[in-house]
C-alpha cells in the first residue's frame, strides 16, 4: 500500500473553502480545470451532520508502457465523498475513488481546520492506493498514487486561484 499525506493551506475561511467540494458548479469547473472531461456531479445531498456528493469524470492519463494493457489513454473516474462537520472548525470527508476497469483501490480522508478565527483553513488529506495485480502491481499502484498527488496540489493551486480571484 503506499500512502499520501499533504496539507494544504488556505488564506481564507472554511466556509470558502468548503464551496469548492460542496456546489456543483464549481466542482465541474475545478474538474474541467484539471483536464476531466465529462465531469458530471451525479449525488449532492446534505446529511445529518454534513453532506455528500458523488461524482463521475473521464481523465487523461499519461501512462507508462508497462501500464497500457492496464490502463488506457483515459480512464472514467468515480469518486464519493462523505463530508462530516466534526465541530464548527472542523469538517472532515471519508473518500473512495474508482478508476474504472482498473484494479486499484483507492481511499483516505480530508479534514478542513479553521485557524484564527476562521480567517484561514488547512486542508490535511491523507490517501491510500493499493493494487492487487501480480507482477504489475507496484507499478501501477506508484503510477496511481504519483498521478493523484500531482492531481491533488492541481487541485490545491486552483482553489487557491479562484480565492484569490474572488477576494480582489
């Protein structure tokens, strides 16, 4: 198994923060940002303590020739997410990504923390990948665990982005 650990800060609030996992219109665009194609949000409901969303994208994949019978020049992605108010500081998110077709699994866990009065927020995730495949196996789970790291501070770069061009 190998496992991610990043943390991402943000000088903004978590409610701010928050928006881009939780509104529909800016999880497609973050999506689309990232290079997914056909990014459709197919779950958003709110829950007792929180809110979940499910979601379905195609990416693009530059992948290694080991890995082309495995994988293809793209691959449909199906994520859930499980987002949980923990206290008023804290949400944290239980998460489960499919590559489709693929053998991987991959899951792990985000937890926003409001700072300083809730003038800022962290982002601490923490994602695990195993494969099963013999022979082929670690390969492909580095390739899906580096891909997802690179996907993950993309991701970060954009939120932080369009903070940014929201506060001016």
């Amino acid at each position: 198994m190998k496992r991610i650990e990043l943390v991402h800060a943000y000088a903004a609030p978590l409610d701010e923060v928050i928006r881009f996992f939780s509104e529909t219109d800016l999880i497609e665009e973050k999506y689309a940002k990232l290079g997914a194609h056909h990014t459709q949000v197919r779950e958003l409901a709110e829950t007792d303590d929180g809110f979940r969303t499910r979601t379905e994208r195609q990416v693009p994949a530059q992948v290694p020739s080991v890995l082309k019978a495995v994988l293809g020049a793209s691959n449909q992605i199906r994520q859930q997410e499980q987002w949980h108010w923990l206290d008023d500081d804290t949400i944290s998110c239980d998460l489960v990504v499919e590559i489709v077709g693929v053998p991987v699994t991959v899951q792990g866990e985000m937890r926003l923390i409001a700072f300083d009065d809730n003038q800022r927020c962290e982002n601490h995730v923490t994602i695990s990948v195993s494969a099963s495949l013999p022979l082929i196996g670690g390969t492909l789970r580095e390739f899906v665990a580096k891909d997802i790291k690179r996907l993950a501070e993309a991701e970060f770069k954009h939120i932080q982005q369009q903070i940014a061009v929201s506060a001016a």
